[in-house]
C-alpha cells in the first residue's frame, strides 16, 4: 500500500447537492439514490495513479448544512484539493457559489486546487444552470470546471483525478512546498529523503508558576 | 506589599478571612487604577498568592478586571502567567495543598467557569496565548485550559470548535517538545465524547504525531506519555467510524504492530516481572486494537480492519504474546480477549488462528490449551471468560470451525493418546465445577448454533459410563444431569445447550421427547411454585424448552405429539402460568447484560448466568413460542395459511381493479367538467349580446315613435306590433334560457361528483342549437 503522494481534499457545497454520493460513487463505485445527510465530516480514500505514480487520496466529504459550517472550516487549511460542488438543477446552489469560494479562499492556504463541479448531470430535463455559466463562473475565478453525475458516474473518476493532476503539476512547477504537510500533501514513505523529527527546540525549564 | 505579607503570615481565624476579603479589594483597585506596568503586576501577583486561600473573594471581585490584564497587558509576559496562574486557582477543584478544603470547593471552580466562559471571547484569547512561545505564558495557559475543559466539558468543546483554528492552535501543543506542555491531557479532555472534534483532531495528523511520540518515547516501555498518548488514540477512535476509517486507510494500523513484538529480554532481565506502566500500557495498546474490531462496529469496518491486521501480521504477533512466557495474567487475559475480536466472524482469521500451535512437548493446538484452561478451575476467572470469548469468536458464522470442533467429539476421529478440544469440553461438561459446566454447555452451544448439520452430528455422541453399562448419548447425560438437580449455573447451563440444540432440528426434539422422563421433568420444573431469583430462570428456561419441543416437532414420537404436548401444556400448567415464567426470563436483569454484547466482561462468578447467543435465540423464539401455545386450532404457527395469502392476493387485484376503473371515471368527469364549463360561457356570452341587442332594439323603437318618421306609415305600426310581439316571445324564450342557464351550472357543478350525466350533457346540445337559430333571427329583425 504505498504511495508516493498523499493529497487531502475535501468535497464543499450547498446541502443535498451530492457530494457524499461523489465520495461513495468514487470510493466504492455504488449510488446511494436516498439523501442521507451528512453530520459534520466523513471520511473516504481512495489511490489512483498519475504519471505511473501512485497517489493516495485522503478525501473529506463535509456537511453541507449552514449549522455546520464553523466545524468544516476547520479543514480548509490542511487541504491540498477541494472540489467545490453545486447542482445543475438547483440555481440556488449555483448563486450561493460565490460565498462558498470566498470562505475557501479566506480559509484555506493560497495554492489549494479547486474543481469547481456542476452535479447531477443525468436530470438534463430539470436542468437550471446551463453549462456555459458554469464555465464562464470558473473562468473568472480560476477554477476548474466540470459537471457529473454521480448517479451515471459520468465525469465522476476525471474530476477527482484531474484535482490531483493539477496538484501534481503544482508540486512539479515546486509551488507547493511538499514538506509542509499543513498543505495537504504528504510524500510517500519510501520516497521521504530525511525523517524530520518534532524536534522544535527552546530551552523552557520546569519552574512555572512559583513565585510567592 | 508590607500588608499583605502581615496577612499570610497571620494566624488563622475569622480575622484573616475578613481581611483577607479587604485585601483582595484592595488588591483588584490597584490593578485596576495603577498606570504604572510594575505596580499593576506587583498586584497580580499578589492576588494570585492569595487565590487559593480566598478562592471566592478573587474570583468574584477580580474576574473581570483580570481578563482586561489579559487584553490590555499582553506583552507582559509576567503579569499574563500571574494572571493565568490566578485564573487556575480559582477554577480548579482539587484541593489545595495547605487548606482543609471548604464543602462548597468544587462547585464554585464550576460556577466560576461558567461566567468565565459565557463571554467566548475570552476563550478566544487563552487560545491565542498559545502562539506565545514563552513558558510562562503557555504552560498556566495548557492548565487553565485543561482546568475549564474538566468543569465545563461541553460547553468549552462547543466555543472551541467555532473558534477559528481553534482546534489547530491546540494540536500544535504536540508539536511542543516541552513535555509538561505536550502532555495530552487537554488534548484528552478536550476529545473525550465529542465526534466532530475528535475528526478535525485526526485531520490535523494527529494519528501521525501521537504514534511517532509513542516511538519516541520507547513504545510500551515507555512512561506516562505513551500512556497519555494510547488514551488519546482510543478517544479519537471510540465509536467514531469516520476516523477508524481514517486510521486504517493511513495505514496506521500496520504501524501498531512494531509494539507488540515481546522482547524476550525484557522478561528476563527484570526479575519482577513486568513493570506496572510496561502492564498499563500494553493493555491500552490492546484495547487500541479492540476500538478497531469492536463487535460495536459496522460490521463492513471491523472486517476491513480484521484483513489488515492478519496481512500485517499483527494477528501473528497478538497469538504469539498468547504462547509466550512471563506474560502477566492480566495482559494475557486482555491478549485472549483481543485475539479474539481480531478473528470473530473473519474466515481467513480464524483458520490463521486454528493453525497456531503451543509450544508445548508435544505441540498441541492453541486452542486446545486455551481450553484446558477454561475447565481448569484453578485458572483466574477473567481468564477463563477471555478463553470463552476467544473459542465463540472462533466459531462465530465459521461452519467448518464448528464442524472441526464437532468432529473431535465424533468416535471415528478419535485418536486415544492426544487431548482434543472435544475430549475437554465433555470433560468440562460432566464434571464438579459448575463453571466449567456453563464454560463447556455454553462453548458446545456455539458449536452447534445456527448449523443444522453439526446439531444431528451432536445426536451421535455417545459417552462411556462406568464399566459394564452400556454407553448414553451426550443428549440424554444432559438431561440425566439436570434432573439429578445440580448448582443453578449447572442446570442454566444445560437448558441453554438443549435449548440451542433442539431449536430447529425435529430430529433432536423426537430424540429428545423419545425418553419419556424428560417432559414430565420440565412440566414438574415449570409447575413448581417455589422460586427464589435463579429458580424462577431454570423454570423459565424450561418452559422455553418445552415450547421448542412443541415448535419443532414432527409429530414422530406418539405420546408427545404437537397437540398433545399443547394439551399438556395447557392443563397441567395453565396457558397464564406458562406465559408468566416465560416473560420472567427476558425481565431478569442477568438476560438484558448478557444480550448488550458478545464481550464476556464479568467481573465475578455470579454473574454468570446467561450467554449473548442463547439471549439472540431466545427472542427469536419467545413469540413463535408463546403463540404455540396459546393459539387456539392449528398449532402450526410457524407456516402462514397459504390460502390466506392467496385470498389476500385476489382483494388486493379487485381494488386495484376497481381504483383504475374510478380513475377513468374521474377523467371522463374532468372532461366532460371542462366542455360544459365551455358550453356555459359561451352560452353566458350569446344571453349578453341578446340582451344588449334588444336593448338597442327598444331605444330604436322609442325613437321611431317620438319623431314618427316620413315614409309608409301604415305598414310600419303593423310592423312594430309585430316586432313587439316577436320581442315579447323573444324575452320570453331569454328568460327560458336563463333558467337553463341557471340548470346548466348547477349540472356543471354536480359533474364532478355525479355518475352519469352523459345525458344531460347530450340534451344541452339541441337546446343551443335553438337558442342560435333565435340568435340568428333577431339579427335578422335588427337588420329590417
């Protein structure tokens, strides 16, 4: 089970757009048509190979829900990838995307990826946001952009695949500092040239707090 | 400073107290008023010398001017670390070393947290002192925090967690090589039950950082640390899925196994034995493990990780500390107890288990020592639980497992010079100890539990008596030795295994009713009236063993058929008696611990009563039972009727006949709804232009008849009295198709609901034929 690369991502949007059925449809390759609400954060992971490398996914799909926002911004610093989610058939969610980016941006360090996705690509009758504005959208910002479904599993494995691709070609341009693992990305056990310790240095004694 | 100094120096008594408030007072004013750095830190100082004694008097009055120290004077780091250290006093509950604690001490560090806190902010910057590199300023801050999570657990996790980066800020105290810093009991307490901050924790690498320091700190030979550390390994992990899943996908689990390789040397070169902490924590490590695998667990989780453990080899490592020496009891117990969750329910597992051998002259199984100690009364209690435990998860949904155990027991695989687990758990069965009798019955139960096969095989057993009588089979030495009376564990013992056993095998049943004492026996038990509490289960269980044999029984033996044994059944005991010691079964305290879980976690022999399997039977066949018996006609509860079914089937495809056929019938309905509503506006339309044309028509007439106009004259009055005539008849008709009108919207409004009306609707349409031909005419009139 080793891997060269380990990235973190984690999977953000409105409520009820599909990021957990992303996440299962990724990882265990199944939909689970029943909305079930996710309670602040789970976990999945998943390897996949880029350029005859392998890279581990460590991938947190968080809680949609207004309520929960103060614990999912605590993950928006320590990710390398986010995949920033909305549903084609709801033009809310698409509205409420600006909102979400600048709480990423605000939160999270200056080089995360993001993949800006539209969801649910199977309902083309219901659907409410073209996907020109969906691409005009991340053009503006810088995104990446690209609609599924996590139902089909249309465009499903490219949009996790091509986050890290984007992350992979940061790390080989030397933008991400690698051995920063407060970034999101971990070099894999056998490819860590040096084994750097906790070792932080500082001399504090042991006579706090005797004074009178 | 001279006045306090005369204070803390003074004698006890109320004096002190009283000045002792007067000083505090002062104290606070000075902090407050003074400009100068030197003499407001002089104060604080002072007030934190005084903070344990007048624990009340600075919490009540100092409070508030303290946090503006903490605001205003932040680059202090002296006056911070006096005014935390006094912040500490006041919340903390444990008793001070010098004073002989006041009753109302620990409440009022509780209140006093809770004013603390109520403003959040002030959360908000204690956590911002630990940027602050400095000693001073981050130890008293770890310990007020630490102190305020202990108080008010909840309150602070949920202030933490809004906290921007709260939860980062106290991560990074891992990274402290200060150990008094890095000690993780805040870390501790501020995990400890809560799910969300126990993810954000481990998505802070925490697994990483607190094995690397575990390794650091020279694994299960190391101090307290390492203990610290395991304690906050399983908080983050207990009942939390999404970070066990976090765990094994970061392959944490592989880097467990290096601390449970043994050092041989260790035991060796220590003459006591293990050291206490080496215990301590050996048993966290296992218990580690254990959150991984719980039998809690979703079931898809446990399984992945029991697939981890044994290709990592550390289900190799966990069986050999089983077999190694100088283990302490304790940790062994803990071993057996691991070992077993790591192979409960898991194939490849339990084979891996099977095949370890003891080293032993000869070797034997594992689990055939494993065994020997579980009959051996000598053995300690928990031991023998954990062997229990070990030998059900090996069975555990495994049918060649119980086939292998079954077969020992079987006169062709016997092999007269070597032990065989078979061999014990007869032996166990049968002999003095009544333990070992419900370790044994309890051990067969889950050999034969859920697999039809092994319970016939089990029929074959035949046990050799004393020389000269010939041998009886194990199914009747079980009910010879509960007749024979016996300690309760013993008997409960045996009506479990004969519960287990007949249930959904007739075969055992018609072998079982084929003697003809037992079922007089089990009436006789369930009739008794006398009962103390363990009575009232034997007579319970006996019942629910009688229920079996009626439930399962093919009506192949002739005095104890179906109805005959419900005949029985309702005579001599009484369908009411019958039920009430039936339910006192499922009421008794013992029966709802032993159904929480598989885990064996008794802590003395008494306890001993009843077996998880044997409860999740029993409530799988309580009801069927109960209605068995009391069912009036056929017995046989247990199949449906079919043609009940089938008559249910025929209603359900009328309804659904008829359901469609009212649905077309309401769309006809609608329709026919939507054309007469049609019909009436447009008939609505036609009355208004009649009723204006005539109205024109009338103004035409009053003025022809004012001016009388030039022209034939003569034939005009004969005209207008024709046209008034032909007028009258018009109005006439105008009122006749008002009144239709009027007919046709109450038709309109009825259609909905009415059945037919496809006639009505029909004679509408000739009526407006009329009424256009009237139209057509007095347009004509109009025109002339």
């Amino acid at each position: 089970m080793s891997y060269a690369y380990l990235f973190k991502y984690i999977i953000i949007g409105d409520t009820g757009v599909g990021k957990s059925c992303l996440l299962l449809q990724f990882t265990d390759k199944r939909f689970q048509p029943v909305h079930d609400l996710t309670i602040g954060v789970e976990f999945g992971a998943r390897m996949i190979t880029i350029d005859g490398k392998q890279i581990k996914l460590q991938i947190w799909d968080t809680a949609g829900q207004e309520s929960f926002r103060s614990i999912t911004r605590s993950y928006y610093r320590g990710a390398a990838g986010a995949l920033l989610v909305y549903d084609i058939t709801r033009r809310d969610t698409f509205n409420h995307l600006t909102t979400w980016l600048e709480d990423a941006r605000q939160h999270s360090n200056s080089n995360m990826v993001i993949m800006l996705i539209g969801n649910k690509s199977d309902l083309e009758a219901r659907r409410e946001v073209k996907k020109e504005e969906g691409e005009a959208f991340a053009r503006e910002h810088g995104l990446i952009f690209m609609e599924t479904s996590a139902k089909t599993a249309a465009n499903v494995e490219e949009a996790f695949i091509n986050t890290a691709k984007e992350i992979y070609q940061k790390i080989q341009d030397g933008v991400f500092d690698i051995n920063n693992e407060a970034n999101g990305i971990k070099i894999g056990p056998q490819h860590s040239p040096t084994n750097q310790g906790l070792n932080v240095g500082g001399s504090g004694g042991n006579q706090g707090g005797n004074c009178c | 400073m001279d006045y306090f100094r005369n204070i803390l120096g003074a004698p006890q008594g109320e004096m002190q107290a009283t000045s002792g408030a007067d000083t505090v007072e002062r104290l606070c004013e000075r902090v407050s008023s003074s400009t100068l750095l030197d003499d407001r830190r002089d104060a604080v100082r002072a007030l934190k010398a005084l903070s344990k004694k007048f624990r009340l008097e600075v919490g009540t009055q100092a409070m508030d001017i303290l946090i503006n120290v903490l605001e205003q004077d932040r680059n202090d780091a002296e006056i911070i670390s006096y005014a935390l250290d006094t912040f500490y006093h006041v919340m903390s509950n444990e008793p001070s070393d010098d004073d002989d604690s006041t009753p109302m001490n620990s409440s009022l560090g509780c209140e006093f947290t809770e004013i603390f806190i109520k403003r959040s902010e002030n959360v908000t910057l204690l956590l911002t002192f630990l940027e602050e590199y400095d000693f001073h300023v981050r130890w008293p801050t770890v310990k007020l925090l630490t102190v305020l999570l202990s108080n008010k657990q909840k309150e602070l996790q949920e202030i933490i967690l809004v906290v921007p980066m709260g939860v980062s800020r106290l991560m990074d105290l891992l990274s402290d090589s200060r150990e008094i810093i890095r000690n993780d009991a805040l870390l501790n307490q501020l995990t400890k039950g809560h799910g969300n901050i126990q993810k954000i924790v481990a998505f802070e690498n925490a697994f990483e950082r607190i094995i690397d320091i575990i390794k650091e700190e020279g694994a299960t030979d190391g101090g307290i640390v390492v203990e610290d550390c395991l304690l906050l390994l399983q908080n983050l992990l207990r009942n939390n899925t999404s970070n066990q899943n976090f765990f094994k996908e970061g392959s944490y689990i592989q880097k467990l196994k290096p601390f449970f390789i043994i050092d041989d040397e260790y035991a060796a070169s220590r003459q006591g034995g293990w050291s206490a902490q080496k215990v301590t924590n050996m048993h966290l490590m296992l218990q580690l493990v254990r959150t991984l695998v719980s039998p809690n667990n979703p079931q898809n989780q446990t399984v992945a990780c029991q697939k981890v453990m044994n290709h990592c080899g550390l289900l190799q490592d966990l069986c050999s500390i089983l077999m190694a020496t100088g283990v302490p009891a304790d940790v062994l117990t803990e071993t057996i107890n691991t070992v077993s969750e790591v192979i409960r329910g898991s194939q490849p597992n339990q084979e891996y288990f099977a095949s370890v051998l003891a080293p032993s002259n000869p070797p034997r199984p594992a689990i055939v020592v494993l065994l020997m100690s579980m009959v051996n009364e000598k053995q300690p209690f928990v031991l023998r639980c954990a062997v229990l435990y070990c030998f059900q998860s090996f069975l555990y949904k495994n049918e060649v497992s119980q086939s292998q155990i079954i077969q020992t027991l079987l006169p062709t695989a016997a092999d007269a010079n070597s032990i065989t687990a078979g061999q014990l758990l007869c032996g166990g069965l049968f002999n003095v100890d009544p333990l070992s009798n419900w370790f044994s019955a309890v051990a067969l139960l889950h050999a034969i539990v859920e697999n039809p096969t092994q319970k016939e095989q089990l029929l074959r057993v035949q046990l050799a008596t004393s020389l000269g009588n010939p041998p009886v089979s194990l199914l009747q030495q079980c009910c010879n030795m509960l007749s024979q009376g016996g300690k309760v564990q013993t008997k409960i013992a045996l009506l479990m295994i004969l519960c287990g056993w007949l249930a959904d095998c007739p075969i055992a049943v018609s072998h079982f009713l084929s003697n003809t004492a037992n079922v007089p026996y089990l009436i006789s038990q369930v009739s008794s009236s006398e009962a103390d509490d363990h009575e009232v289960i034997v007579q319970g269980l006996c019942a629910f063993l009688l229920g079996i044999c009626m439930l399962y029984n093919n009506d192949t033996t002739e005095a104890f058929t179906k109805s005959a044994l419900k005949q029985v059944i309702q005579n001599r005991i009484g369908l009411e008696s019958f039920t009430d010691k039936l339910i006192q079964v499922a009421q008794n305290e013992n029966y709802t611990r032993a159904a929480k879980k598989p885990h064996l976690y008794h802590k003395h022999p008494n306890e001993i009563v009843f077996d998880y399997e044997f409860t999740r039977l029993f409530k799988m066949l309580e009801n069927e039972v109960l209605k068995a018996v009391s069912g009036t006609g056929s017995v046989n509860g247990r199949l449906p009727g079919g043609p009940g079914i089938e008559h249910y089937k025929t209603l359900l495809k009328e309804q659904e006949d008829q359901v469609l056929a009212l649905r077309r019938n309401l769309e006809e309905m609608q329709a026919f709804s939507s054309s007469s509503e049609k019909t009436v506006a447009e008939l609505t339309v036609q009355v208004q232009q009649l009723k204006d044309q005539n109205a024109l028509l009338k103004a035409q007439k009053a003025t022809q008849g004012t001016p009388p106009p030039a022209g034939p004259n003569s034939s005009s009055g004969e005209e207008v009295e024709a046209l008034r005539r032909e007028l009258d008849a018009m109005r006439l008709q105008l009122k006749d198709k008002d009144a239709q009108l009027v007919s046709m919207s109450s038709i309109k409004n009825n259609a909905d609901a009415t059945e037919s009306p496809s006639s009505q609707h029909n004679g509408s349409s000739p009526e407006l034929d009329h009424h256009v031909s009237d139209n057509v005419r007095l347009q004509e009139l109009e025109r002339s």
